[in-house]
C-alpha cells in the first residue's frame, strides 16, 4: 500500500558549531547568529526524511515536507527534498515568529489539516536548538491520532505500523494503526545524502507557501500573544574550572603522575 | 488561577521501590509547595503497586494518590494521558512535575496539549518567583551553551519535566504524615490505540552506569569497537562503568544504550574519565554535575579541558595502559 507521508522538519543554527562561537544578545533574548556559519535541517529532523524516505523505498507513496520558519527555511525544505522528498511546504509569516511549543504545534497542525490526506507523520524527537521535545506530541494530539516518540525504526506490517521505541534500558516494538505520529531518534543511523541528481530535482520544485490567513490563524493565536509560555531570560551560565594538565617526561610519566594525584586527591 | 491549589507529582517505580527520580520529584516539589503554602501530593500509576505510599510520605507527600490497573501494566501514552488528565482536573494543582525520562519525555507534552497548558521540559533548577508567585523554570536550551528561564503565566497547571540528578533527593522523615488514596482508572481498553508487542534489554553487564561511582567514557578518539576493551579493563579496575559519546555509539562500537549526554544517560560519579572525546555541550549535558572530571585527549584545545580538573594532552594509546596498571597497583593498596 503507498503511503502519504509528511515530515516536518525545522531550521535551526548549526548545533555542533564551536561553542566559542556561540553568543546571546542579552537585550533581544535572542541568540546572534553565528559569521560564516550557516544554518542547518535539525539533524533528527533529516533523519526523520530518512525513516520516510525508507518506507518509501519499500511501500511507494509520497513524503510531503513543511518547515514553518523564515525564509531561510526553504533551504531546510530544499535539503529534504533533495534527499528524495516529493512535496515541500513552507510556512512563514512574521506573526509567527517567537512562537513557541504549543502555537507551533497549532501551526503545522493546521498546515497537515489543510494538507489533508496522511498515513504517517513523522516528525524529530526533538529540534536541536531548544531541545524541547514537545511539537511532535502536541500535533498528534490536536489531530487526535496516536503517537509514538523516539523511534529508531519504523516498518509497516499488515497496514500498521511497527516501531521500535528507545527507552532506558534497550528498546520496545510498538504497534500503532494509522494514522499515526512518530518521532525519529538518532538510533535510526545516518540519513542519506542528497544526490546531484537530487538537488537539481529538488532545485525545480517549486515550495508551497502558506501564511497565517491561509491557515486560519488569527492574530491573537500566533507568537507571543499566543504563546503558553513566556521567556524570562537567556544567558549562558558561569563556566568556572581550571585544568590542572599532568605533564612529563613522556605519557606513560604523565600516566603515573596522574594516578598517584588522583590517590593523592582521594578521587580513587 | 485561585481555584488552583496543591503542587503534584508524577511518581515512578523501580524495582517495587521509588525510582531516583521519584525521589528527586519530591525533594523539589516538597520546596515550591512549602514556599506557596501548598500540600504537596504525588500519582502513582501502574499494576500491582504495592505499597509504596508510605515511602513517599515519608519523603515529603502529603498525600499519595495510586491507580493501579492492569491497562496500566506497561506504560503507553493513551491510557497514562488519559488518567493523567482526569487526576489533574479534580486535583486541579497550580504545578505539576513530572521526569524526564523515557515516560516523562512521552507523558509531559501530549499531557500539557490535552491540558491545554503551558510546559518546560529538561529543568535543572525550579523556584518560586517571589513577586509574581509563578514557576521559574530554568533549562538547558542549544545543547547546554545557554539557560532559558521560563514561566507559563495564562494557564494553569504549570507543568515541567526535570532532568535526572539535577536537584537534590528528598530527605526522609518518618514522623511525616500523610494519606494514601486509590482511585479508579475508569479505563475503556478501546481507547488505547498502541500495543507493545515485545521489550528488548541491551542493558551491559556488571555495574550499571547509572549508578556507578567511576565512569570512563570514550569518544569518538577511540577509533573502534576493540579499543573499547581497553577502556573496560580501567574501568573494571577503578570498580566503574564505561560510557560513549554518541560518535562513539552511532559508530556501532558499543551499544546505545551507554551513550551519556543530553539525549542519552545522565551521570554524576565521583570520577569522570573522559578519554578521546572533545567534550561537546551535548555531551557535557549528561556528566557536568560529576565530582571530578579528568581527559586525555590529544588536542590541548579541545573544549573537554575547560571542564577537566585534571588532564593529559596526548594520544589515549599511550596513557590508558599504564594508567590501568597504576591503578591496579594503587587499588590493590
Ligand atoms: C541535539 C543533539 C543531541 C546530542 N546528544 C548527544 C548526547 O547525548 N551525547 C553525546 O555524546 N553527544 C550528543 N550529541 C553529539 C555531540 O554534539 C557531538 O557530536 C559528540 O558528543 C562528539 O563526540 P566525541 O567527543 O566522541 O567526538 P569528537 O567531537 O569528534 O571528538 C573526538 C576527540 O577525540 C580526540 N582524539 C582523537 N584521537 C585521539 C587519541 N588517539 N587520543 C586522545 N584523543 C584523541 C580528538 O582530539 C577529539 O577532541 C548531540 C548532538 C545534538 C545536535
Ligand atoms: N518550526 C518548525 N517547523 C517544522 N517542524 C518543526 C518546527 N518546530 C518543531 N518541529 C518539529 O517538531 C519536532 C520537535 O520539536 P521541539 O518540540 O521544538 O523540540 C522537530 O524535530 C520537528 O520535527
């Protein structure tokens, strides 16, 4: 059975960029974008693609993408289409910027509602960026379908889905009808490369761009004045610590040095 | 919002006793319910509990509320929502906390929309603001590289998730008193729409990492799956567990299941050894609170020696076997 699949997949700043790198303009609460570093597909989210991408391999069907975001974000839609993706949807409007978790779930819900058809929505376990954990859960449940987070793989059976869960102590298989959501872990392994052949497919595709009126969204709903949450500040914290390096004549020296300090210090 | 009393809990067993977190739940929420003035109660969901109740007194609770139903055996989302939900509409608490654990991580949100309220998952510190009386909530945000203070002003309850070994346990008091109360699951089996057809354990050997006093844990600097062992030996020796990093994992030299960091295991031992890895922000999410952090690695300007109290700059080949026979010799003393 082909299955109509959906992804949603967000733009964030480059999460292994180097730390030094990373700076907060205390008056915005914001955080300064990076010089030089551009910003990336949050990595669960293009595993994400991947877990469709491999259904798709398998079953056929469609894999829609949709990023709600600013322009930019197109390029996070690009990535996914050119990893093999069929559709791409971009929502951007300025209200709905500072969203958080709970109106941005609204929003892509609406979107996926409008889109209307749908087997499987797949979504990260969580956007590397603020690490929240919480849109996906929330789309299934303004949708009213079932879901199931922090999948490392995903097969259909007898028209329903099976998911292996990740939990502490290994993982559990979890059957779920459709249609369903589920969240992808990094467990999944590597997603794939987009090839030339792809990119210049996805290069042609032309993005469907939603605002807020086309999602029936009004003002009140959308960015702060929507938001459940409110952000009070945004820092780094106090990183103090000094590195006492063992040093000597050579490493096995360093070696014993280190072993004899950390008896010394009743750490062993 | 006044209609909103009590701060509660969602509790976890493990091994028919409180699971750490439980007890970590309680220490915070015993804090916030005695700066508001609140009674301080706590859920516990599942088959066969047992009694419990008294240990959560003990540690705080004013009042224990246990569902124990065989729907609630393993948990799934719909039938631990679904009894969530009800529980908070009658208690209607002003603050609900819950773990961010396997359970937390998949209950808290899908609970927080069916609530239609507010949530911060992953804190590592709660108070009470004292002018506004509102939760702050305090989380890691981009990795660990900032904190965000959050509160939810315009619903209620304010809900958080807590991050293991964040915050301090509860301490026990048996003269504390309190009241245990069973309440129905009133569950329809039609309503949960996922099954779990079977459990996989990958749990490694000997101590459990959680738990364990020592850790050493390799990155991606250790180069294979049979490099590991070396890291097993030390361990072993030191009475401690060995860790990865998630390069370390995702490379299939060792299970997933020992990845330590923001989205793997969270450790606080009295020594960390960090071996061949760069001590990335998501890394470091799940070992700062450990007593002493000690790296090998190669790079003086790895970002691991900024969180090191001690540290060798070289290749882990050349320090790992001779600090394991030190070790050996110093442990045997
Ligand atoms: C949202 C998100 C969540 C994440 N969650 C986690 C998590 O939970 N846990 C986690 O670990 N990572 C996590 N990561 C990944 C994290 O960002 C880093 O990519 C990862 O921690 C790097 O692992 P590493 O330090 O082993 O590898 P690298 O960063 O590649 O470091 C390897 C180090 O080994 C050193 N080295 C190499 N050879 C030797 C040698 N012979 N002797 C001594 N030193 C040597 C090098 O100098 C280098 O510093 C997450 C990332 C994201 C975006
Ligand atoms: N702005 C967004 N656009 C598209 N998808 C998103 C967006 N924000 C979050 N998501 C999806 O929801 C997941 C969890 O996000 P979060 O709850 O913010 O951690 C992400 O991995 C994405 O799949």
């Amino acid at each position: 059975m082909a299955l109509n699949m959906i992804v949603c997949v967000k733009q964030i700043p480059d999460p292994e960029a180097p730390p030094a790198t990373f700076k907060i303009d205390s008056n915005t609460n914001k955080v300064v974008p990076p010089q030089g570093i551009e910003p990336v597909i949050s990595p669960f989210d293009a595993q994400a693609v991947e877990a469709a991408l491999r259904l798709k391999d398998v079953h056929g069907g469609k894999v829609t993408v949709i990023s709600m975001g600013p322009a930019s974000a197109k390029d996070a839609v690009k990535h996914a289409l050119a990893m093999g993706g069929d559709e791409g949807v971009l929502l951007e409007d300025e209200a709905f910027g500072d969203s958080d978790s709970y109106v941005t779930a609204y929003i892509l819900a609406q979107a996926i509602k409008k889109i209307g058809e749908y087997d499987i929505i797949f979504c990260g376990r969580q956007a590397a960026d603020w690490d929240a954990g919480q849109v996906g859960l929330g789309i299934a449940e303004i949708l009213g379908i079932p879901s199931v987070t922090v999948a490392q793989k995903v097969e259909m059976m007898d028209g329903k889905v099976e998911v292996e869960r990740v939990v502490e102590n290994g993982y559990e298989v979890v059957e779920a009808g459709l249609p369903v959501l589920v969240t992808i872990t990094n467990e999944l392994g590597e997603p794939r490369y987009p090839t030339l052949k792809g990119i210049m497919a996805a290069a042609r595709k032309q993005l469907t761009l939603w605002q807020a009126n086309d999602l029936g969204m009004g003002p009140d709903q959308m960015g702060l004045k929507g938001n459940l949450t409110q952000l009070r500040r945004l820092f780094v914290p106090a990183r103090e610590g000094t590195c006492e390096v063992i040093e000597g004549e050579n490493l096995a020296e360093a070696a014993v040095k280190l072993a004899l300090r950390l008896r010394e210090t009743k750490v062993i | 919002m006044s209609a909103y009393r009590s701060v509660m809990l969602f509790g976890e067993i493990a091994n028919s006793s409180l699971a750490s977190i439980t007890r970590e739940l309680l220490g915070a929420g015993r804090k916030l319910a005695n700066d508001l003035g609140e009674e301080l109660f706590i859920v516990f969901l599942g088959n066969g509990i047992g009694n419990i109740g008294s240990e959560a007194i003990a540690l705080g609770a004013d009042k224990v509320y246990v569902v124990d139903d065989p729907l609630l055996g393993d948990y799934r989302t719909d039938p631990y929502v679904t009894v969530m939900e009800k529980l908070t509409k009658e208690a209607v608490p002003q603050i609900l906390l819950l773990g961010q654990t396997a359970i937390g991580r998949d209950l808290a949100p899908r609970l927080a929309f069916r609530l239609g309220t507010g949530l911060s998952t992953d804190c590592v510190e709660l108070s009470i603001d004292p002018e506004s009386k509102l939760l702050m909530q305090v989380r890691p945000v981009y990795g660990g590289n900032a904190l965000a203070a959050m509160v939810c002003e315009k619903a209620r309850p304010q809900m958080a998730t807590i991050r293991p070994k964040a915050m301090a346990p509860a301490v026990k008091n048996d003269s504390h008193h309190g009241e245990v109360v069973s309440v129905p699951a009133g569950l329809d089996s039609s309503q949960i729409r996922t099954r779990i057809l079977r459990k996989v354990k990958q749990e490694a050997e000997g101590i459990k990492l959680e738990d364990a006093e020592v850790v050493v844990c390799g990155g991606r600097g250790i180069g294979s799956a049979e490099n590991f062992k070396s890291l097993e030996e030390l361990a072993r020796i030191l009475g401690g567990a060995v860790g990865a990093t998630r390069a370390a994992s995702d490379s299939g030299w060792v299970p997933a299941t020992i990845q330590i960091g923001l989205t793997g295991k969270i450790v606080t031992p009295n020594l960390y050894l960090a071996v061949g890895l760069s001590g990335s922000s998501q890394h470091m999410a799940g070992c700062s609170g450990s007593k002493t952090i000690v790296a090998i690695n190669k790079d003086p300007e790895a970002p691991i020696f900024k969180a090191a109290h001690f540290g060798i700059v070289g290749d882990y080949k050349q320090v790992v076997p001779t600090l394991t026979e030190k070790c050996r010799e110093l442990m045997a003393k």
